[in-house]
C-alpha cells in the first residue's frame, strides 16, 4: 500500500540522511484516509498529490521496462531539497515535481556537490517526457 523513498546522502555535512518520505501505490487510498475528494483547484495538497503521482508512474515505468535505477529525494538543513532523484550508472538524474508552473530554483547545493548529475523540473506541461 505504501512505499518509502530515502534521502540521498554521501555523508556531507549539510545533507539530512536519515529522513525517508512514504508515498502511497493507490492515491484512492490516500485520499480515504485525508477525507479529501474535492477537485484539485480546490485542494491543498494538491503539490503532494502531484508529487506522489508521479512518483508512482515513474516508478511503474521503470518497472516494465527494467530500468533498475536506485530512487531517493535529497535534502539539506537549509531545507534545499530535490523531490525525487535516480542514480543509474554513477550519474545522478534530479527532479522537481511541480504541480503549478511555478519558479522553482535549480538546487545549487546539489548540483554543486554532484557535478555530474542533471536536474529538471517536471510540471503539467512534460509530465510525459518523465513518465514515458
């Protein structure tokens, strides 16, 4: 029913490692247990539910196609953070998973500290380019 993600860490100072995130396989079950089926415009968590969305297609699609990737989110303690990351033969691929088209700033800290890793922010308008 549900599944966690762990946080990204090469022991540096500034990473949190010992976090994990729980996102649920059936977002029907999820919605059960918050007591929320309104339309997402009028949702709250509407972000979460995107994120947690995704997530589990991406999740699925690696699956079929046995793409063997490790899934982690990554954040420090100055609250930077990367929502879901894959690392896939020694390179790390980051995405920020944005339910609204808003600005969200590439993570310097990570990309900084893993130069050869990429970043890319996924909203309503490629969320094919990510799931498919």
């Amino acid at each position: 029913m549900i599944f966690k993600l762990h946080s990204f860490s090469r022991n540096r100072r500034k990473e949190i490692s010992k976090s994990v995130k729980i996102y649920f396989y059936d977002l029907g079950i999820r919605n059960a247990l918050l007591q929320s089926f309104a339309p997402l415009n009028l949702r709250s968590d509407s972000g979460a539910l995107w994120e947690n969305f995704c997530i589990i297609e991406r999740k699925k699609n690696n699956q079929i196609n046995s793409n063997s990737a490790n899934q982690y989110f990554y954040r420090t303690y100055n609250w930077e953070e990367v929502d879901y990351i894959e690392e896939s033969n020694g390179k790390l691929e980051g995405y920020e998973l944005k339910f609204s088209k808003d600005s969200a700033k590439p993570p310097k800290t990570f990309l900084s500290q893993y130069p050869n890793s990429s970043f890319k922010i996924i909203d309503k308008t490629n969320w094919n380019e990510f799931l498919l």
